[in-house]
C-alpha cells in the first residue's frame, strides 16, 4: 500500500503547514490591528444642526415709531448705509415747536424780570449801607454833640456852687448867682435836649433799616419765586423739545437698513409702528439652534465648529471656521441657543454678511470606535423598552 500511495505521500510532505500558518498568521495581524484601533483609535463625534445663521456681532436694531402722527419726511430704502445720528423718519412737529416758542417767549420775559429784580436788590443793599454809615455818624456826631454839652452843663454846675459860695461869704452879688444858675439850667436843658435827639436819631435809624431790610427780604423772596418759575419753564421747555426730538427717528449707530416699510410723505403711523430694522457695522459670527439632548451638557466654550453655508458648496467655497464662545442654558422655543466666533473669516470664498443660512457641525467630544459602538448598543436595546412602556 506505502508502494500504491508513493507519489501523493511524497507531494505533502514537500508541502507541509507553512502557507496556512502564513494565512492564519496575517488574519491574526489583521483582526489585531482592528482591534487596536476599535479599542485605542479617537474619533471625532459632531452634533449638527440646518438652523444656523450668520449675525452681526452686536445685535440689530428694531427701529419703531414712538408716537403716532402723520409722516413729514422719510429717507427709507432697503440696503443703504446710514451714519449716525442721521434723521430716517420725522413725524409733524408743528404743534409741538408752536409751545415751545410759547415757552421760551414767557421764559425770556421772566428773565427780563428776573434781571431787574437783582438790579434792584443789588442797588437797595447798596442804598442800605450807605443809609446806615450816614446814620451812624449822625448818632456819633449827636452822642459828641451831647457829651460836649454834658461837660459845659457840668461846669456851668461848679460855677454856680461857687458863685453861690461867693454870695454867702458876702463877695459876690446875688445877680451873679442867679446868673450861674441861669446857665447851669440852660446847660441842662441843653444835654437833655442833645439827649432826646440822640435818641431819636438811634430810633429812625432802626425804622429805617428795618423798612431797608423788608424790603430787601421781600426782593429776595420775589427773585426766589421768580427763579422757580424760570427753572420751571426751562423743565417744560426741556420737555417740549424733547417731543420734538422724539419725532425725528434718528440712526442710532452706523450700519445699514437690512429691511424697510416704505413710508411716504402724509402717510399716519401708529405709535409703536416698526418700519426698519438697521443693521450695525462689524464683524459677524454664528449663531445657530440645537435640540436639547444634542446641546445641554455637550456644547461647551472653545468647541471648534465648522458651518457650511447654504447655496455656497464648501467644496468650492470652502466653510466657515468657527468657534463656540456660548451656549443657553435655558430653552426656549424648544430649542438651545448657541453663539460661535469666526476664526478665519477669509477661509471662505463668500463675503460674510449678516443673515446668511447654513448647516453648522460643532466637535463635541472625541471617542473610541467601541465606546460609540457600545453607546449603539445602548440605544437599540433601551429603544423596545420605551416602546413597551
């Protein structure tokens, strides 16, 4: 039999394992290297969202009509840049700018008023310290006048003593005595006299300053009154050009009219009407809208996120890079707010402008191949489960 079987026997011992153990050593190479990268690999996992925009970095305005009224001028066109502080809109003002000429005609009379009653005043406290100095120096020159008389009264009294001695030692006439007296009298009559218009000048001098001061008090308390009034006629006045201000619509910054209500001439508004929403200059960034289970507890700050814009193939136009600087902690409409930097405005081949639509993608996490595998499994399995309940 060994003789029968010869040639075959020869042909596999010159075979042998070797081109197995060749093939099952590269499957086990290849099932390795999978396996290491199932398990070792970090791939990249993106939430994405179609509701994403281009706005300006700092927020549009809405501009509005604040008061009702018929429609004077209007400088509206859809797309033209504006300055600002440029007038978009004026509102008739004729009523209002007719009450403020009222105002400003009675505040310039007050004024003139006022001017007069402070000429006044000013030239009664002048009036009141001259009065006073020339009252003083009445008083002092009475009070001298009166001391001169008091010292004459004094010495006419001494006189008199001694003339009377003089009588009663027999050296002198009677007449002379009766003279001395006679003096030492009119020298009192003389002091009490000096006395009673000292006192009467000391009395007309405080009637008179008296009568000086309320007048002056009541000067004073008419300029009070009529300051108020000048301060409320300015208040009002303030007001009455501040309605007038009120109906001339002006830019409030730079930027451009990004959408318009054409208004014309001697058309009505209604308080409260929007007619424009103004675009302001600068840069743009992205702001886009995820569901809360793709954003609430994965979109972070400093996510990098890339937008590619609608109408514009990225692969020709390239997309915007970006990155997250904020994510709402709240929802609303259902939704979350994410707002995103542009990195490279210039990586794209599209100008940037406000209001440009587009599909954003944001990095969340990185992750191996079994993990995502594993979280798969997850979801196949725990998805009967809610069926069922």
């Amino acid at each position: 039999m060994p003789v029968e079987f010869s040639r075959s026997t020869r042909s596999l011992n010159r075979d042998g394992f070797g081109r197995s153990m060749i093939a099952l050593g590269f499957a086990v190479l290849v099932l390795a290297l999978w396996l290491l990268w199932f398990f070792r690999a970090q791939v990249a996992r993106y939430e994405v969202t179609d509701s994403a925009r281009l706005e300006t970095e700092r927020a549009g305005y809405e501009l509005q009509t604040p008061v009702a009224g018929k429609v004077v001028t209007s400088n509206l066109a859809l797309g033209r840049a504006v300055e600002e502080g440029e007038i978009l809109v004026e509102i008739e003002t004729d009523a209002q700018r007719l009450e403020l000429r009222e105002t400003e005609a009675r505040q310039f009379a007050l004024k003139s008023q006022l001017e007069a009653r402070r000429v006044e005043l000013a030239a009664q406290e002048e009036t009141a310290i001259r009065e006073q100095l020339a009252s003083a120096a009445a008083v002092e020159q009475s009070r001298a006048q009166h001391s001169e008389a008091e010292a004459l009264r004094q010495l006419a009294d001494r006189e008199a003593e001694r003339q009377a001695q003089l009588v009663a030692s027999g050296l002198a006439a009677a007449r002379d005595q009766d003279r001395a007296t006679a003096e030492a009298r009119s020298r009192k009559a003389s002091v009490e006299s000096l006395s009673l218009a000292t006192s009467r000048l000391e009395r007309e001098q405080l009637k008179a300053e008296s009568e000086r001061q309320t007048l002056i008090q009541q000067l004073r308390v008419e300029i009070t009154r009529l300051q108020g009034e000048f301060l409320s006629l300015g208040k009002t006045a303030d007001r009455q050009q501040y309605e007038v201000v009120r109906r001339q619509i002006r830019a409030p910054e730079n930027g451009r009219l990004g959408e318009v209500t054409i208004l014309r001439p001697g058309s009505f508004v209604d308080e409260g009407s929007r007619f424009a929403v103004l675009i302001p200059r600068g840069g743009v960034r992205v702001v886009a809208e995820f569901l809360p289970a793709a954003a609430l507890g994965r979109i972070r700050p400093g996510q990098k996120a890339w937008m590619r814009l609608d109408g514009f193939p990225w692969t020709q136009y390239g997309a915007v890079r970006a990155t997250v600087e904020r994510a709402a902690d709240e929802v609303r409409n259902g939704r979350i707010r994410v707002e995103l930097r542009v990195d490279d405005p210039s990586a794209v081949q599209v100008p940037l402008q406000h209001g440009l639509p587009g599909t954003l993608e944001v990095q969340v996490e990185m992750v191996t191949p079994a993990t995502l595998a594993l979280r798969a499994a997850g979801q196949m399995l725990a998805q009967p489960e809610k069926q069922y309940r």
